[in-house]
C-alpha cells in the first residue's frame, strides 16, 4: 500500500479530564471491556514494525485518547527509537498527537519540536463553554487556563499545532466571540467537529445535542466571519471550508466525512486490537489484533463485515442533491437508516442544504481566485 494510516490510543480511554460529550466515553460502555489500559512498548513496536512493513510512499502514526500523554513521554521517545529501526522502505513518516494539553511541560514541547510532531489541541471557544463542558479530574482548576498555558508553550518552542473545536449547542452558539478570541490568539489553523450522539441512540436527546437548524445556522455564521477575513487576506485555515474548496478544484479532502466513503483506517486499541474507525470501536467492528494478525487479514475482515461499503449506501434524494459533489453523504456515523427505503440519509442533510444555498456561490469566487493565481504563478 502507497500510503498507510494508523490511529494509537496508548491510553485506551484513560483521561485526566472529564467532558460531558466525550463519544469515546460512550463506546467504551457499550463493549465487552471497557478499557484496556496501557499500551506495551511491544505492542507499539509491533504496530510499527507490520505498518512500515506494507507502507511503500508514507505512514501517518496519529495518537489519540482518552489523553495519549498519560502513557508518558518515555513511550514516545521509544516510538521514534522504532520508526528509526523499522523503516527499512524509507518512507516518509508523520506523527500527530490529539492532547487536551493537561500534561504538556516544556520536555514535551523540546520532543515534539525536534520530532515534528503535528499537535492537536482540544479547546471549545470560551473560558466558561470549555470549564463548563471539560473539568480536569481531582482538580479545580480551569481547564481552558490550563489548556492557554500549553498553547503559550507550544508557540514558544515552535511546535507546529492546530485547535480542534467540538461544536455542540454552547459553540454554537457563541461562535462569533469564539472566532474572535482565536484570531486574538493568533489560533489560525482550525478544526470544527459537529458533536455526536451517542452511538444507536435518537439524535438530539442529550442537553448538548445539535439539531441540524442549529448547525447549519452554526456553519453560516462561521462562513460569514471568515469570509470578512478572506476579503481582508487574513483568513485563518478552517478544514472543512478549505476542503470544500479544494472538491472544488478536483483536490481530493483530506477530512474523511467530506470524501463521500469511508477511508481505510487502522485504529488500535492499547491491547492492539484494530477497528475500521474511531467512531466505531465496538466489539462487533474489531477486525482482529496487529498482534496476531497482519494488514491483509484486517483489511479481509473489513470487507467481511461491509463497513466501507455500508458508507456508499445513499438515498436517491442525497445522490440528487445538487450539493451532493460537495456534502458526499457526510460522516457515516451521522447517517440514519430509512427503514422503508433501506437507504442512509444524513442526520446534518438540512444543515448543509442551508449553509450551501447560503454560501456557496461566495464559496465558489474564492474557489476562482485560487485557480487564477494557480495558473497565473510561473513555473519554474
């Protein structure tokens, strides 16, 4: 395989802070064993050494919780040590890190500096969204003060890092004030990620649920502050605004709910065992474990139980949709199944429907000025 992308939780679902909406939370409850503590240094390294194995051009290593700075730093150290050992092909590597930034201290920041590592940083919006939604455990301390601290450190070491942004009724809600204090910051590159429900239950049930008018009038109001900061030429990095733009320029997205089908992942359990898809870590999507078993068997299992396929099953509606090229169905996980039609439609349809009638002919002037200046640039 060209391109190889594994997903590490060395932490299982251990977390130093409790957030109200955490999915993972959620899916943990609803399997045989809940968690599966620490990840082995030789489970990591058999995890490197089968990926790396298969992986011709690039391997993408992601490390995600619970919070994956619970296993410690001395387990990352290794995980180089390996990368190193193992990559017999030479391909090119990229590791990223999904932190909450409790445990981030100056050692951490020095390692992922001269391992240009890629972090994420969990901050919903506001001191008083983010202390309301996400407490540090045993501690009365503010999260969203702790969380500035290790944003403060990592500029001051030059750690190259995003701010992920979970978007439930509260964000919403304010999101004006939120886009604001993030260009304040000087937060330019950002990840908005509608909040799930948890996983087979009735959509909009939980006290921080969106319903699709609230999210599409979200994805609006979000558009109109960045498209103020476009006109100005000081626009932050948004993903999904940018991935739409790039559809529209024939680039392929990057984010997976905006590709139309589900990608193949490889997201592994601190024990080793591996599912299709972070939102789906149940016992009955396990495809097997990278401790006994290698990529073709796991990709065998995949196809055994149809979840990439499931993820191409549309209603003919969605597939007529005259914003279809650009929505492509959304995250399967957000998807209902229409027991009379046997088909899926997303839960957000009818907030993409009206943030696209809205937007997108403004969306498609800045698609325009990309090519112009594409094709006016000299080649050299």
């Amino acid at each position: 395989m060209k391109a190889i992308s594994v997903l590490m939780k060395p932490s299982s679902g251990m977390c130093n802070m409790h957030c109200d909406y955490c999915f993972y939370c959620d899916e943990q409850v609803k399997r045989d064993q809940a968690n599966y503590g620490f990840m082995s240094e030789e489970t990591l390294r058999t995890v490197i050494r089968r990926t790396l194995t298969q992986a011709e051009e690039m391997a993408g290593f992601a490390f995600q919780g619970g919070e994956p700075t619970l296993r410690g730093l001395d387990f990352f150290k290794k995980l180089m040590e390996y990368e190193k050992r193992c990559n017999r092909h030479q391909v090119r590597i990229q590791n990223s890190l999904q932190t909450n930034g409790a445990l981030i201290d100056e050692d951490w920041c020095r390692f992922l500096k001269e391992n240009h590592f890629l972090v994420g940083l969990s901050i919903d919006g506001l001191q008083p969204i983010h202390d309301k939604h996400r407490r540090l455990n045993g501690s009365d301390e503010s999260a969203y003060e702790r969380v500035c601290k290790a944003a403060d450190m990592l500029d001051r070491f030059g750690v190259d890092y995003n701010i992920l942004t979970v978007v439930h009724a509260d964000v919403a809600e304010r999101i004006e004030e939120i886009y604001g204090a993030y260009q304040k910051r000087g937060w330019h590159y950002q990840q908005y990620i509608a909040c799930l429900d948890p996983l087979g239950e009735a959509h909009g049930k939980s006290p921080y649920a969106l319903t699709p008018e609230v999210y599409g009038d979200f994805l609006i109001r979000l558009f109109e502050c960045w498209y103020r900061d476009v006109q100005r030429g000081r626009q932050p990095y948004i993903r999904q605004f940018e991935n739409i733009i790039g559809i529209l320029l024939g680039y392929p997205p990057e984010a997976c709910d905006q590709r139309g089908t589900c990608s193949l992942h490889y997201v592994v359990e601190a024990d080793g065992s591996v599912y299709p898809c972070d939102f789906y870590m149940l016992d009955e999507y396990r495809l097997g474990n990278f401790n006994s078993d290698h990529l073709p068997a796991l990709d065998a299992k995949r196809k055994e139980i149809g979840f990439v396929e499931r993820s191409r099953m549309l209603s003919a509606s969605c597939r007529e949709c005259p914003y279809f090229r650009l929505c492509r169905g959304g995250c399967q996980r957000n998807r209902d199944l229409d027991p009379q039609s046997g088909e899926y439609r997303n839960y957000f349809c009818e907030s993409y429907r009206a943030f696209f009638a809205k937007c997108l002919p403004r969306i498609e002037n800045i698609a325009g000025q990309y090519a112009a200046r594409r094709v006016s640039r000299p080649h050299g």
